[in-house]
C-alpha cells in the first residue's frame, strides 16, 4: 500500500504502484503507522502543540515546493517566516487576522522581488503561489482545531483523506479497468476513483452518527464522496507540478518514501473545503 495511513496523508493511491516489492510495501506501512500515531497523539493533545506540528509540516512542504521551482534558500526560508507566522496568528486571534498576516507578508515579498535584477525577480509568482499552497491548509487546519468540537473536525478531516487513500488501494488494485488520467498519473483507476470515493463516504456517514453531528447521514456521505474528490484533484495537481519539474519526489526527506508534498497533497485542498464548509455552518 502506498500512502494508506500515512500522516497527513494525500489521498491519492488509486491503483497499487505498477512494481511495489513485498519490502517496499512493508516498509511503507511501518513508516506510515508511525507518522499517523505521532500524528493522532498531536492532535489530540492539540494547542501550540498542534500548532508547532502543522507549521513544521507545512513549512516543509513550502520549502519542497521551492526547491521544485529552483527558489533560492534565502527565499524558501522567508516563506517558512511567513507560514510560521500566519500559524500563530491563528492560534492566537482568528483565521481572517490570519490570512491576513499570510497575504500581507507574501505580498511584501513579492514587491520587493519584483524590485530587484531580473535573476532575483524571476519566479516571484510561482513563490507566492508556493506559500498559498502551504499556507492555507495550515490557517484551516489550526483554526479547526480551536473549534468547540475541533478534535472531531480534525479527526475526520484528515480520516477522510487516509480511507479514501485505503479504499481507492484495494478498489484500484482488486478491480483494475480504465485509467483515470494516465498522461498525469499513469497508476491510477476509476475504479480507485469509486472506491475512494465510497469508503471516505461511508466513513463519513458513520463518524459523524457516533460524533453526534446534527447533518443527516445521506448527507455526510455525499460530503465525504465529494471531498475523497477533491483530494484526487490534489493529488493530480502534484503529481503535474512534479512532471513539470522533472522530479520524481517532492523532496528526500522520507527517503524512498518522498516528501512531505508527496504524503498531504490530498490533505492540502481537503483541509481548504473542510475550513470553508466550517466558517459556513
């Protein structure tokens, strides 16, 4: 299995990687237990404590991203300044004061690149849109969390994403059939597709009946199917971004098991929807 179970996990695995070793398969299990225990245990303690472990994570997708579009490492590490910074805005005030603070400082260093030589100007739009990619879920994320009821939101949150990775694997695996966009992720299957779909939905309708949420069970499905979508947008959208770059991970920092872009590129919109469909309720 890919990505089942993996911390912040990209909900993605649509079919079973084309030549996966027994080793390989086993030692991505062991590593993805591992980061969703640490995981689960941050967010149940919650406070800075989930604060520091989603700055750290989404710091490092920041710099990932620029490291794929050959940003320097002065302009990475202003970008981490950014996201750290917008993450204990909205630990301490709210997520608009938040956004704020994260548009604010990508605006500033936008400004000032677009003032200097062009080898420094170059690349100052795919950095701001580096810093909203990391940015964002991190606000949403945060800001879930501090809701009353923020250790269910956060739970089935990232949840959703791990079971429609758990079931798109075995749908994509046991059934097989057309692929879903070969031309950006060969591996992939509308069957995977399905599968995702279905289990993230009645994983959904369940944890919110016992949660006790007010929402109708049919609903929650629906929810849940629709975001196990938008998680396989995320998931294309990286795997473009990767085939632009030429690169086959995000980053090394997991080894043979990529980078941390690699483990939540589902999880990143997912957080954006959930954060929204919240602010809405």
């Amino acid at each position: 299995m890919r990505r089942a179970s993996v911390v912040l996990a990209g909900a993605s695995a649509l079919s079973a990687p084309a030549k996966t070793s027994g080793g390989q398969l086993g030692s991505r299990v062991i590593v993805g237990a591992f980061l969703a225990a640490v995981a689960i245990a941050d967010i149940w303690i919650g406070g800075w404590a989930f604060v520091a472990m989603i700055a750290l994570g989404t710091s490092i997708v920041a710099w990932e991203w620029g490291a794929m579009h050959g940003d320097s490492r002065i302009f990475r590490a202003g970008t981490v300044f950014i996201i750290c910074g917008a993450s204990v805005v909205a630990m301490i005030r709210d997520p608009l004061h938040a956004l704020a603070a994260l548009g604010a400082g990508l605006f500033i260093g936008a400004v000032w690149r677009l003032g200097q030589v062009p080898q420094v100007r170059r690349g100052w739009a795919q950095s701001v849109a580096g810093g909203l990619y990391a940015g964002l879920p991190a606000v949403a994320l945060i800001t879930l969390r501090n809701q009353p009821d923020g250790l269910a939101l956060v739970m089935w949150t990232m949840a959703l994403v791990w079971m429609t990775d758990i079931g798109a694997y075995f749908a994509g695996r046991g059934i097989g059939g057309p692929k879903l966009w070969p031309a950006i992720s060969p591996n992939k299957t509308w069957a995977g597709l399905f599968g995702g779909a279905a289990a993230a939905g009645v994983f959904s309708a369940l944890f919110g009946h016992f949660a006790g949420w007010a929402q109708a069970p049919v609903l929650l499905f629906a929810l849940g199917a629709f975001l196990a979508c938008v998680a396989q947008a995320g998931d294309f959208f990286e795997s473009w971004l990767k085939r632009r770059a030429g690169v086959k991970d995000s980053g090394t920092l997991l080894r043979s098991h990529g980078g941390i872009m690699d483990r939540v590129d589902g999880l990143v919109p997912v957080a954006c929807v959930v954060g929204l469909w919240v602010a809405m309720r």
